[in-house]
C-alpha cells in the first residue's frame, strides 16, 4: 500500500523532536542554536522569516548538510543544535528525519512553521 504525504508527515513527526513556537522562541533567545528556513525563495520573500533563521531550500538540504559536498554550508553543524521550519511544519518534519539519517543528533522542528509562529504573536522581518 502506498503512503500520502500526511502519513509520511505524521510518521516523521513520531521520530522527531516537535517544538511549539514559544520553544523555538526561547531557544533562540538562550542562543547556540541554528534555525534553518526550508521554504523556497518565493514562500520568503511573500511570507516573511523568522528573525535570524538561516535558508537552505528543502531541495538541497542533503547536499547543504554534507560535509564533503561543494555545496556545503557550515551552519550544518553536527556538533550543533539545529531546528528546522518550514511553512506549516510538514516539509520540516521530514527534513528533520532526514537529517537525523544523516548523523544529525540534535535537531528538531518547528511544529506550525512560520504560520504557527505568526499566529502566536511572535516576530518576523
């Protein structure tokens, strides 16, 4: 049998660590933390962003996050605390399996995304 996308969203989501916006919120305060914006370039510029989160395209997240790639962005820390979010915490969630697979130990996402951010009243530029 063939899976949707909200079965694999909701599987990734029982293998993850899920935070409300007001713990994003308070990580980000405490600082050391990385918050990766996976939305594409349009959802930004339409949507806003979460102050000081860093983007990297749910479509290269792999080759982002690779060490031994060229593309490789040093934001991918493994040593590092590091919470994902995307728009409504689907595509974060599955990012979040995905870099867990990869060796990734501390990581988390967004649970809502940036719309469950705004709808708690918190900041975005």
């Amino acid at each position: 049998m063939f899976k949707s996308a909200a079965d694999l969203v909701k599987e990734a989501k029982q293998q993850i660590e899920n935070l409300t916006p007001q713990q994003v919120s308070e990580e980000l305060v405490k600082g050391d933390v990385t918050l990766i914006d996976i939305r594409e370039s349009e959802e930004l510029k339409l949507n806003g962003k979460i102050p000081d989160s860093i983007h990297a395209s749910r479509g290269m997240l792999e080759f982002y996050a690779d060490p031994t790639l060229p593309y490789y962005k040093p934001e991918f820390d493994k040593s590092k605390r590091i919470i994902l979010q995307c728009a409504s915490g689907g595509r974060s969630a599955l990012a979040a399996v995905t870099l867990k697979q990869m060796g990734f130990v501390n990581v988390a996402h967004l649970d809502g995304g940036i719309k469950a951010w705004k709808e708690a009243g918190l900041a975005t530029e």
